[in-house]
C-alpha cells in the first residue's frame, strides 16, 4: 500500500465520521493513539458518553457494539476501499444499531471541532490523543501527525467521569 493510498483510506475515514454528523450522529467521536512503537494509529469511533470530561479524545475503553469501534489505522472492518463516505456512514449505522442509536443527537460544538481535524486530514496531518512522548493536557493542544509544535485545540468534553489512558 502505498502512502498515497493510505492517506486516502484515512481521509474517506474522517469523511465519514463527517458525513455521520451530518446526518444527525453528531454524538460520534474519533479517538485515535499512536502506539509505543509508534508504528501504528489506534483508533476507536466512539460515542460523546464515552470520553472523558477531562479531554474529549480520551477514550474510556467500555467495549461492546454500544459503546465503540475499533479502527486501527482507520481501517472499517470491511472493504471500504470502492465506497463513499456516505456508503460508508450507512454501513456503520446498518452493521452497529446499538452504537448508531446512542450516537443519535446533537453535539454541535464537536462537530464544528471535528471540521478542523477534517481539514487536516485533506492536508495529511492526523490529530491523536496521546503518544510516548506527547501529553495533550500538559502542553494544551491535540497534536497531529507530521507536525511539529502546534496542533488542534483540545475537543470539546465527553461526559465520563473516566478514562483509560492513565
């Protein structure tokens, strides 16, 4: 797979959690990691209610169809390689009703958020919660890939009073 490619693969990604937004999943958020080897993007679709109230892109790891998704290097758990964001988007709402039903509502201030991260993907630089050496909460950004020094604003809160990064 080529870089090309992989950009590609996550762009349609990210497009798709847009293209859920819009069609009213607004309580779909993306929490992605880099892995200690740093070889790999982990990444969980998620809902508002699962993330932390102390960062919005911190992941409480409460598996099962209802609570999350598992993406690593935003890849769907099925060929998505020929389809469209919005194919996609119906994809994910027809193979998980419980997660899509809890992701139903609004949550106007991620989705404008997730616009930026959106905009930096096209431009290839991938937000992530936490890596070895980067603490979003220490230094007040959410970093990005490829990227040096700035980064994302923090998201907007979830609404767990936990998390499972530390």
């Amino acid at each position: 797979m080529t870089e090309a490619d992989i950009h590609a693969r996550f762009v349609r990604y990210y497009e798709t959690v847009a293209e859920l937004h819009r069609m009213g999943y607004e309580l779909f958020r993306v929490c992605p990691y880099i892995s200690p080897n740093g070889m790999c993007y982990r990444c969980w679709l998620t809902i508002k209610k699962n993330t932390w109230k102390g960062c919005g892109a911190f992941f409480n790891e409460q598996r099962g169809d209802d609570q999350a998704l598992y993406t690593p290097d935003c890849t769907l758990p099925w060929d998505d390689s020929g389809m469209t964001p919005r194919e996609n988007a119906e994809r994910i709402i027809q193979e998980y009703p419980r997660l899509a039903r809890n992701a139903h509502g609004s949550d106007r201030e991620y989705v404008e958020w997730f616009k930026l991260a959106l905009d930096e993907c096209r431009h290839g630089h991938y937000f992530y919660g936490l890596d070895e050496y980067f603490n979003p909460l220490r230094e007040g950004y959410i970093a990005l890939t490829g990227v040096e020094g700035r980064g994302l604003p923090l998201p907007p809160p979830g609404d767990s009073d936990t998390q499972s990064v530390y």
